[in-house]
C-alpha cells in the first residue's frame, strides 16, 4: 500500500507548525513522519514540532518549490528506506508555492510507486491573510492549490473582524476546498478522518488555478538573514532589541522567530514574532544541549546587511552583560530566494 503524503503549506508565521502540532497529537496519526522546509540556514522549527526527532527530516536551506524539489525526492526515499509510515506530512515554507511540491510526486521515477500525495492543507492567517494574498503570488497559489482551509488566528479580534472579507478572498481564489476554523491548539475535527483516509480524488489531478505562473515564481525577493551565538540574555534586553528592531524594520518583516537561551530557565525561550506581532515567550526543552541562542529573520525590500547588523547588536549585548560567561560567537547566514 502507498504511503499517503499531505501538504501543508500556508504564508509566512499563518500557523502552519501550531496546527501540525495539535493535528500530531491525534491518535489515528500516530506513525506519521514529518519532513520541514525551512526557509534559510539557521533552522527553528524542528525544535517546535512535538515529535521525536527521529521522525522528522529537514530540508532546509532553500526552497522546496524551486531547486530543492530534487532534494524533496531523495528525503522521501530516506524516509521509506528507513522504516514505514503510514503517512507523511511535508511542512513547505512559508513562501513555497505548493504546485511545484505536488508535482513532484507525479514525475519523480520510483516516487509515485511507493507515495501518493494525497491532499493539499493550506493554513491562512485570518490576521494577515488578506495582506498576503494581496501582495505576493505565494499566498494566492497556497490558497488556490488546497483541498482543505485552515483559517488560524480567529481568537484575535484582528482576526475574527477579517473573517468574513478573508472568507468572501478565499472563494474567489478557490470554490472547492473545505474551509475549517482553527484556534490554537483546537484540531478542526472535520479535517481528521479526510487525513487519515483521503478520498483519493485531488483539486490539482483536475484543474490547475490560473494565478501567475504555477511552475514557480517569486515576484517579491525574499531575504532570510539568521545568526547563531552562545551566552545567556536577560529578557528584559530581548524585550528592548525586539521594540528596536520593529520600530526599525517592522515594515520590511514578514517574520521572526528565534530559540534564545534566557537566564534562570533551563529551557529554551521561543520568539514568535509575524509581521509586527510579537507572541508571547513559549519555552521548550532544549534538544541539542548547547543552548546556543538561534535568530532568523525573513524579510523583503531591506538590504539584508542592516538586518545583520542588528542581529549582530543583540549577540554583542552579550559581552557586555553581567550574565555572560564566553565571548559570543557569531556564525551569521544569509540566503535570498
Ligand atoms: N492567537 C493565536 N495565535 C496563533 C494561532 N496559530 C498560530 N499562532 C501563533 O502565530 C505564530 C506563528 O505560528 P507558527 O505555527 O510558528 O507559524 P508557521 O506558519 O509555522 O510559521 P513559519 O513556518 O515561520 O512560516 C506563533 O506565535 C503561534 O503561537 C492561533 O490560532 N491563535
């Protein structure tokens, strides 16, 4: 029997990681293997996903939808090489354009024998849904491509005043997926079984969407510039860098997110910020034990070195502190798609 893959896939910071990890906590997909997209070199998110390590790959570094689609081939087969899911779900990026993705499944020898890409899942940020869509043709592909809607964020008024334009967008770019709300950590119940048993009859098998060019693009360059460096901070200088960088930068951020190793807490502190919204500290075990600190930043129409260089100011904050142990030290990446 072939492996049933999903897709899920969904703007920059919609939600994608917080609706995989209420949908893993679901009984009927257990035996599910993840493999993550992550847009840039400093990887985040296999540290947020609740899951044994061995169960998820990392694609990282590049774009799922432009030269890594051959890279996505060779993890598929590690994962079918090295034992058996029932099903496996591949987290894009959140600038990754879902056609390309699919595709793959389809014209790749030997893949399409042993893995069925089964559904699409788009997630949509009902705060900023309506700003993504309307200024990047990502957003209007991920929409396009879904078999299932998942609109996120309905909890927060800015989100819930959207919901019924959001709605009225989401149709006009696609008539036939199912729409479910998502609030948190609350698993849209419908959606369960059609992952677990997917009817087999796919939007994409019948018609592709005509937005732009489906093979790929990326009309808007999109720079992820990351750091990584040792030292302890204080919250109170991650909550002062946080306010500078936004007052800065908020109009050129599209996301933010780091793993920081804060004083007095054993576990890793997790930076959540999407376009101006800043979540509050999560916290989460630190899975490597070296409790380096970990930034990326994704942003648009910025030279990158000003990002940088702010980066650089909160790992430098560092030396000057009373918390400091070691130097800082600094590996800085940068990637453009
Ligand atoms: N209030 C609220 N916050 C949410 C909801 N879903 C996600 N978030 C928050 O939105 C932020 C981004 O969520 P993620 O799940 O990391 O988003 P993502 O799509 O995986 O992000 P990227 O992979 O970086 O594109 C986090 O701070 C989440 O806690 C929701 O339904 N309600």
């Amino acid at each position: 029997m072939k492996i049933q893959c999903t897709i899920l896939t969904g703007y920059l910071g919609s939600g994608k990681t917080t609706f995989l990890n209420s949908v893993l906590r679901s009984p009927e997909l257990q035996n599910t293997a993840i493999l993550i997209n992550e847009f840039g070199d400093v990887g985040i998110d296999q540290d947020l996903v609740a899951i044994d390590d061995d169960d998820i790959l990392i694609l990282e570094g590049g774009c799922i939808c432009c030269e890594y689609r051959g890279n996505l081939a060779g993890k598929i087969k590690q994962i079918t090489d090295s034992y058996s899911p029932e099903r496996i779900i591949i987290e894009t990026s959140g600038v990754a354009n879902p056609i390309p993705v699919f595709e793959t499944f389809s014209t790749i020898p030997g893949l399409k024998d042993h893995v069925h890409c089964s559904c699409v899942v788009t997630v949509v940020d009902s705060v900023f849904g309506l700003k993504n869509i309307d200024s990047s043709i990502e957003g209007k592909l991920q929409i396009a491509s879904a078999d299932h809607i998942v609109i996120s964020k309905t909890d927060m008024p800015e989100g819930k005043a959207n919901l019924q334009e959001l709605s009225e967008r989401i149709r006009t770019l696609n008539q036939f997926a199912n729409c479910h709300l998502f609030v948190n950590d609350e698993v849209p119940a419908a959606l369960i079984p059609r992952l677990v048993n997917p009817d087999g009859t796919h939007l994409l098998d019948h018609s592709l969407p005509h937005i732009g060019d489906t093979a790929h693009t990326h009309e808007i360059t999109f720079e992820s510039t990351g750091i990584e460096f040792d030292g302890c901070l204080s919250l109170s200088v991650v909550q002062e860098w946080i306010d500078d960088f936004l007052t800065a930068f908020a109009p050129y951020t599209l996301r933010l997110k780091g793993l920081l190793n804060l004083q007095d807490n054993s576990d890793m502190a997790v930076l959540q910020v999407v376009r101006d919204i800043v979540s509050p500290i999560t916290y989460v075990e630190d899975d490597h034990g070296n409790r380096k600190n970990r930034i990326v930043v994704i942003t648009c129409d910025i030279h990158p070195d000003l990002v940088r260089e702010e980066l650089n100011r909160l790992a430098e904050s560092i030396r000057n502190s009373k918390f400091s142990d070691k130097d800082p030290m600094l590996h800085i990446s940068r990637t453009m798609f």
